[in-house]
C-alpha cells in the first residue's frame, strides 16, 4: 500500500464487487484497483493539473472511470455501503457486542 489513501485489502474486499466487471474484450493495463487507488489519491490530495504519480494510472484513465462510475450510481452505491457497515459497527459499540 504506496499511499495513505490506497486501499487496504480489506476495503478492496468490501468494493470489489461494487465495481463493474471489466469486458474482456482486450486485455487492460489498469486494474479497478488501481483506478480507484487513483481516484482516491486525487480525492485526498485535490485535482491539482492532470498530475498523478507515475505508478497510478494516467489523469485521463482516472477521471474517466470516476466520471463512468459516478454517472451510473457505482460511486453512491458505495458510499451507501460504506456508510450501512459503519453505522452497524458504530450500534455493536452502542451494545457493547464488539
């Protein structure tokens, strides 16, 4: 994990299956992954230019996924799980199960 905002293996875990498959058409340079390592970088750090660092994948590749994402709900969808599991974790605490 390069980054603070890199995914560790457990949230990919948890994102994994939101994300749409990849056609197999031709083989991808990029994983979704590393994509969204991508989007995540830029969220924390700011779209500062079409900078990324060399081991993510270009500006254009990002923003296009993030935009594809965005437009058919993949991003909500998410946050949406994201936000369901914290707030089952938070009421376990509440409970005093965890």
């Amino acid at each position: 994990m390069p980054y603070s905002s890199s995914l560790t293996d457990q949230e990919w875990i948890i994102i994994e299956p939101l994300l749409p498959r990849k056609k197999k058409t031709c083989p991808t340079k990029w994983s979704n992954r590393e994509i969204l390592d991508g989007i995540l970088y830029q969220l924390k750090n700011g779209f500062i230019g079409c900078d990324l660092l060399k081991n993510l994948p270009p500006y254009s590749t990002v923003f296009w996924h993030y935009k594809q994402w965005r437009e058919s709900g993949v991003i909500d969808e998410i946050r949406d799980v994201l936000h369901s599991q914290v707030r089952q974790q938070l009421k376990k605490k509440a409970n005093g199960q965890l």
